[in-house]
C-alpha cells in the first residue's frame, strides 16, 4: 500500500471518529467532549497543513507549532477526562506549568519562523529535540503514575496516551534508518508510524470516553433507584400507619352493622387521587379542554364518593353512572391501554349492591395487570340472566409483583356478610379473572 493510499486511510478514520464525538458533544454537552474534538482538529490540521506547506519556514513551524496546541489540548483533556480535580490535583500543577512553556515555544517559533531566520540554525533543531524530550519524560512519568490505578477510564486513557508516544519514537526511529528517497510504500515513511500511534490512541480515548459516560449513566441511574426506592418505602410507611390509625379507630366504633359498612367505604386506595391530580396537572397545560372535562368527572366521582358514605346500598343503575364517570378519569390516564365494555341487561339496572363495589374491582384490576397500547386491560361488566352481577378483567399479570394488603376484595366479601347475603364468587382461568356478585334482597336505605 502506498503512502497516499494510507494518508487518505488515516484521514478519513480520524475524521469519521470526529464526527462522531462532534454527536456526542452535542448530545452530552460535556466540556470533555469539546476538548477532545478539538484535540483531533489539532492533529488533523497538522497533517493536511504538513501536506499542503511549500516553504521551508512554514514546514518548519507547522512541525513544531501545532503538535505543540495539540498537547496543550491533551494536557486539558487528561484534566477532565480523569477527573483530577479531586484524583490528583498535584498533576494539574505540573499540566498547567507544561502548557505555559509549550505556550512560550509556540509563540517563540512564530519569531523563529517568520520574524528572523533562526530557524535555519543549528540551535532551532535542538531546541525542539529538547522539548520533544522533555515531553516524552514527562508522558512516561504520568502513564507510570496513572498505570497504577485501578480504573478501567484510565487505564484505557493512558493505553492511548502509550501508543501516541510509541508511534513518535517510531517516526523518530524511522528517521534515521530510512534514507532519502525512501519510495512509495507507506512504511517507508515516517509519519505513517505516528499516524499508526494517533490511530491507536484515538480508538482507546473514544473507547475510554463510551465507558466513561456508560459508567456515569449506570451510577446516575442507581441513584435514582435508590431515591425512589427511599420515596416508595416513605409511601409505604404513610399507607401503613395510615391503614393502622383506621384500623384502631375501627376497634373503638360501635359493632352495628351500619358502621361497619362505612368504614369499609373509607378504604378507598389513597392513590387515586394523588394519580388523578398528577394526570390533570399535565393537562392543565397540553389539553386546557380534556383537562375541563377531566374535572368534571373527577368531581362526578368525589361527590359520589362522599354521598356513598351514608348509604349501604344501591342500585346497579347509580353503580353503573358512578362507574363510567370513574372509568372515564383510568382512560384518560392510560388512553388506549383500557378497554371496557359494559353490558347489563335493562331489567336488570333496578339491582342492588354496597356502593364502591365496582369501583373496587376495577381498581383492583388495573393495580395487578399490564395497561399497554399495544395489549390493552379488558374490563367487562355485565348481567346473566339469574340476576348475577359479573365483573371480570382479562388477565395479563404485572412482571413485578404488587404488594397488596387484600382490603379490595376482602372489602367486598365483608360487605356482602354483613347485608345477611350469599358471598361473591371469584374465579380464574387461564385468560380472565371474574367476580360474580349475588342479588342483595333486603329492606335498607338505598340511594
């Protein structure tokens, strides 16, 4: 292969890496990003400013200019990209001495090169030979320091960092074994070993900075479980106090069946209303009109709720207008993860049953299955001709297991005691869970 054939090859690596760091600059916005595209500009500008120079004075400077911004630039990147603010700040010192000398170099060949014509002298050569060395000094002291710590980042920085300066010794090597004309094959030149190194070095910066930033998502991501799960444990803790104060003020109310039926109305999940409140506030803003409409169910509800407390009974007809608006507020939370079909026969509407009873099963079956676009919750209502009321849901249970207390259906079985009548029937199969409610034949207030 000759050395055009790899220069194009090595341009177009180098170039196709720093498009993809320019992405990830964009997206990250992290200053580490910044330094590193313009780390591979400096190297990239080199070689095609090294390519396109015709005069001895600015072959010269291009020399030794712009690789000298170029490990200006890799002084601030190793800065942030290992974090030594708090690693190593002792090395800081040291990278911010270096840069300042590099800084005076580079400005001392601008008079060298195109002030004066020192840099035809012997002393130019050697000037740089002196700096080149004490920069190879200085790499080998911060890879032997560096090499020691025990973090992949950093290991896979300073890896780079090693290959960039094999490849210099390399092209030095080179050098001074390869005669003029040393031909067309790429090996035959100098810079193609550097360029092997710049290569090598960029793989591992790029490979260090995707661990890097893979790393830091992973440790975001676990402190974010862990507020949550602090978060979940303090509503946890609430509902079960909560749970407890109602029980105890259970204990103390009066053993008459009236009574009891109320309280067990107040067992309403203490979610809803901290969803639906959720739900509206993200309305307010990006649907003014269903968010109207979404407070007038959610009022629709609430003042059945409070109405339902003094009642023990009632009819399927007022269950079934209580439930449409409740249904109306789970659709508008899971949009087309909810299906519900109702299906009572007229005759069937003057039924009676304990208020919430519906509600309670609906919820009961949204808080233990899936709610996906996709594979939507079915929820049925519906009569039989015996004058049964059976509610069931399509069973597609939740990965995670629920933690329940059993209040939503030990509710309803409590309830159905307490009237005096038969207790309802649960049953599942392979694809529904259903709950058969029996006719209630007393003389209590309805509403």
């Amino acid at each position: 292969m000759s050395y055009d054939t790899w220069y194009l090859l090595f341009l177009g690596t180098v170039i196709a890496m720093l498009m993809l760091n320019v992405i990830q600059w964009w997206l990250y916005r992290e200053r580490v990003y910044g330094l590193y595209t313009f780390y591979m500009l400096s190297w990239i500008a080199f070689f095609c400013a090294l390519n396109a120079a015709t005069t001895w004075p600015v072959i010269r400077f291009v020399q030794v200019a712009i690789p000298m911004l170029a490990y200006i630039t890799y002084f601030e990147l190793t800065v942030y990209f290992l974090n030594l603010q708090t690693a190593r700040p002792d090395l800081i010192r040291i990278f911010r001495t270096t840069q300042g000398v590099l800084v005076l170099y580079v400005l001392l060949e601008v008079v060298f090169c195109f002030l004066t014509d020192l840099w035809k002298q012997p002393f130019h050569g050697m000037l740089h030979t002196i700096v080149r060395s004490g920069l190879a000094l200085l790499s080998f002291y911060i890879i032997s320091i560096i090499y020691r710590w025990e973090n992949i980042v950093a290991r896979l920085f300073i890896t780079g960092s090693t290959a960039l300066v094999l490849g210099a010794i390399a092209a030095m090597l080179a050098t001074l074994f390869f005669s003029q004309p040393w031909g067309e094959f790429a090996w035959n030149k100098p810079l193609a070993y550097m360029q092997t190194g710049i290569i090598a070095e960029l793989l591992f910066f790029s490979t260090g900075l995707t661990y890097r930033h893979r790393s830091q998502e992973i440790r975001q991501a676990v402190r974010k479980a862990l507020v949550e799960k602090e978060l979940v444990q303090e509503r946890e803790q609430r509902q079960r106090d909560q749970l407890e104060t109602a029980l105890h003020v259970q204990q103390l109310k009066q053993e008459k069946t009236e009574v009891q039926i109320r309280a067990l109305q107040t067992q309403i999940n203490p979610h809803f209303l901290f969803n639906s409140l959720n739900t509206l506030s993200s309305l307010i803003d990006e649907n003014p009109s269903l968010a109207t409409t979404f407070v007038d169910e959610l009022s629709t509800v609430y003042r059945y709720l409070l109405r339902s407390n003094v009642l023990e009974l009632t009819t399927l007809q007022l269950e079934l207008n209580f439930i449409q608006s409740y249904l109306s507020l789970l659709k508008t939370r899971y949009g087309k993860g909810l299906i519900t079909e109702i299906d009572v026969m007229p005759e069937h509407t003057g039924l009676l049953l304990p208020p919430l009873t519906l509600q309670l099963l609906t919820e009961n079956a949204v808080k233990h299955n899936v709610l996906l676009p996709n594979k939507p919750l079915v929820i049925r209502i519906k009569t039989d001709t015996g004058g049964q009321i059976i509610v069931e849901n399509s069973l597609q249970r939740k990965t995670l297991r629920v933690e329940s207390n059993g209040i939503g259906l030990s509710n309803i079985t409590s309830k159905y005691k307490l009237l005096g009548s038969q207790p309802p029937v649960f049953e599942e199969d392979k694809q529904f869970f259903r709950v058969i409610l029996p006719p209630v034949e007393t003389s209590r207030e309805i509403g």
